[in-house]
C-alpha cells in the first residue's frame, strides 16, 4: 500500500475521558478504546503514510462534522456518515491529512 486511512473510536488521540468513551461506545469502551491504540500503534510502526480519522458513534442523519486535531477534546453524541465519507475521499486522495490523527465530531 501507498497509504493507510483508519477508522479509530474517539479516544485514541487523548481527546475523550472514559466517561465520555462509555457514553458513547457503551460498558466495553475500555476494550474498545485499548484495541484501538494497538491498531493505531501497528499502523505508526508501518511507516508508511497514513490518517487516522476517530470519530463518535455515526449515524446517517445528524450528527457532528467539525474536524478536531489530535488532544483537542471531541464533543457531542455522533459523527455525520456524510461528512466522514467525504473526509475519507479527502484523506484517500490528497496529502491534506497526511501523518495525522483527526477527529471528526461535533
């Protein structure tokens, strides 16, 4: 690959507390959360260029659409599909988000 665009949970970029996390992502968010770090680690080590893009919960109507740098916090209840999946095209075909963790949320 060329690059890599992952999909991350709010959280791994020091942008969500564990309450947040469990109010978005439910009891197993520590899980969640954990496994995420180590996907995003494995992803780091690769050294290849790469965006990772966390977002809250998505839904299809709604939902936030502001982009957040890594450690600034997330707010709000959901990411707009939309919005992620115009983002995603973004990452994929231009050098914009390149090396970056980005939240999208509201």
């Amino acid at each position: 690959p060329q690059k890599i665009v992952m999909l991350s949970p709010a959280g791994t970029a020091d942008d969500a507390d564990l309450d947040q996390l469990i109010s978005w992502y439910g009891a197993n968010a520590s899980t969640l959360l954990g496994d995420a770090l180590y996907a995003v680690k494995m992803v780091d080590e690769l050294e290849l260029p790469y965006t990772v893009i966390r977002t809250l919960p998505v839904v299809r109507q709604g939902g936030g659409q502001k982009l957040s740098p890594e450690g600034e916090p997330m707010q709000g209840q959901a990411t707009n599909q939309a919005a992620l999946a115009h983002l995603f095209g973004t990452a994929l075909q231009t050098a914009q988000y390149q090396n970056q963790s980005i939240g999208l949320g509201e």
